[in-house]
C-alpha cells in the first residue's frame, strides 16, 4: 500500500511540475513564434478615410517580407509599382496575404488597382528597400528630360486633318520618317508639314502616311497592353473614349470638391485625347513625360514610379489610336 501510495504521490508531484513548467514555456515558445513572424499588417480605405495604414514600409535587399492586407470598407486592389508582381484583389472585410522580395534598393511606390473613390489615386504608399543591389544597373533618363522638353509649354496643332487619318503605305517614303527616332521625337503636326514640303501628295493623302508612321512604331501587343494599363488607370477620367469625360471627371472641377481643394480651384478638365488641336501637336516623347510627370493643372497623379518604360510606351502609342485609324497587319483593337 504505501509504495502505491509513494508512486502516485510521485505521479502526482510530477503532473504538478509538468503544469508549472509546462504553461510558461509554452507561452515562451509562443511569444518566440510570434517575435519570428515578421508579417506587416497593412489596412485599406478609401483616401478620404486614410489611405493604406501604415502607407511608409521598409525592407531589405533579398530578404522576404510578408504583407496581410485587410480592406477595411470597400473593394481595393494592391500592386507595387516598376514590378513584376501580379496584383492583387482585396474583398472588403477579409484578408490577404503576400510576400515580397526585391534585388535592388530604392524608394517603391505600391497603390491601389480599384477606383474605390472620388481620390482614389491617392491610395499609394511606399516601401524604401536598403541593401546593396544584386547587379548593378546605371540609371536611364526619360527621353523627354534628355531632350529638355518644357512639359507644361502649349504645344498646338500647326494643321489638323478634316477626318480621322486612315494608316496608308505610298511608295518612296523619306527614309528618316521610318526612323524609331524620328517617331519620338516629332508631332504629327511636324510630320505633316515636312511631309508636305517633301511630296506633292494632297493633304488627306499625308495625313494617312503620318498615321501610317505612327503605326509601324507600334505592335498588336504594344496597343494590347496600352489599352489595358488605359482601363486601369485613366478611363475613369479621361472616359473610355478619350474624351475627358469619365465618371471621376466632374469631381475634378467641381467647385469646393477634394479635388478643387487639394489643386486649387483652377484645376482644369482631365484632357481630351480625340481633340486633335492638342494632341496632334505632341510628340511622343512628350505624352511620355507628361504620363510620368503628372500635373499639368488637372489633378493627374504622377505614374513616374509606376509604371515601366515599356508600360509607358505601350500607353502613349495608345493614346494614338483615339487619333489615327490603324488597319495594316492588325485588326483595330475594340474599345
């Protein structure tokens, strides 16, 4: 009886020190976990209600960091800027989680992909990424800072077609109006009028040989992949057929609207990009820096940070077919 009763005193004894031990040690071991999860909450709402929270990140060079995103009131969207990185939906009240690596430092603007209000380009913020870079890569200028273009100078038509130019071939064309070159950093308008000095074609006739330059610059893909980034990011306000008259439009001029606020209350109109009095005297290194640049006295973000250089390129040759009539080796893209 009593080694019985020595044994389960022992047990006894035992049980009480595996709870002694056992709970604060499990709570060391949690909190441990917990220390090692490096995951940054982030909260979206739409901008008048604060934006994304926190909106400034940090990381470092290779080393991964975890996002749960979680939106707060309405559907949002996430994607980082210059990036590879798909993005990503977020359905109001639920979560969703991502990891990121970067391989080079600098400042990374991410932003939301969903028009979820009247300021809805003003749900971005930043990941500063510090550490030295995988491969080094010398910096490029824009072409239209290398060619010193006054971004915010009037830029009209010199002459400006009776109807839409329909891309045309002729034989002899100028070689240099071929040139990639010659494409960016020449207006239509330019090009209409060295053409007419070149030729003895009648006006219609050069203006479907301008279109038809304008044309060869580009690809299926390219305009593909223009009108797409043109859905996402400027149909809410320039209107899906370029006319400035998109749903968000009218809250841009809108006496003592955010906007009105925020620019001034001489904040104009989003542009026009069928108003062939404007934009046929742009050049398209030219629409690249203002794609980039922003501003221009309507309220329009900066994309300089987000969009790639292919991006942007793909975007201004878009910004074309509101202009031209393209109908060679590709069928015309549907609005």
């Amino acid at each position: 009886m009593a080694a019985r009763w020595l044994k389960a005193e022992s047990g006894a004894r035992l049980f009480v020190i595996g709870i002694l031990v056992g709970i604060p040690l499990a709570i060391l071991i949690g909190r441990w976990i917990m220390s090692r999860d490096s995951s940054i909450e982030i909260h979206a709402r739409i901008a008048e209600a604060g934006g994304f929270t926190p909106a400034n990140l940090t990381a470092k060079v290779g080393e991964p960091i975890r996002l749960r995103l979680i939106s707060d009131d309405v559907q949002h969207g996430f994607a980082i800027g210059q990036s590879d990185t798909p993005a990503l939906d977020l359905p109001a009240g639920q979560m969703v989680e991502t990891t990121l690596t970067f391989d080079r430092p600098g400042k990374y603007v991410f932003y939301c992909t969903r028009w979820c209000g009247l300021s809805h380009w003003r749900m971005r913020g930043t990941i500063e990424v510090k550490g030295e870079p995988a491969a080094q890569a010398s910096a490029v200028s824009p072409l239209y800072f290398k060619l010193n273009i006054d971004l915010d100078d009037p830029h009209p038509a010199k002459n400006i077609p009776p109807q839409k130019p329909v891309a045309k071939s002729i034989t002899n064309i100028p070689a240099n109006f071929l040139t990639r070159e010659y494409y960016l950093t020449h207006s239509p308008s330019d090009a209409f009028v060295e053409t007419l000095h070149a030729t003895s074609l009648p006006d219609d006739e050069i203006w479907n040989l301008v279109a038809f330059v304008w044309q060869a610059n580009t690809t299926k893909e390219k305009l593909a992949q223009g009108q797409k980034l043109y859905a996402q990011n400027c149909a809410a306000c320039h209107g899906e057929s370029g006319k400035g008259d998109g749903v968000m439009a009218a809250s841009l001029t809108k006496k003592d609207s955010s906007a009105q606020m925020e620019f001034g209350h001489n904040t104009k109109s989003p542009v026009d990009f069928t108003d062939s009095s404007q934009m046929l005297g742009a050049s398209p290194a030219l629409l690249q820096g203002k794609i980039i640049r922003g501003g221009m006295g309507t309220g329009m973000p900066y994309w300089g940070p987000i969009f790639t250089e292919e991006q942007t390129w793909a975007l201004v040759d878009y910004l074309w077919t509101f202009q031209f009539e393209y109908v060679m080796h590709f069928r015309q893209l549907e609005r």
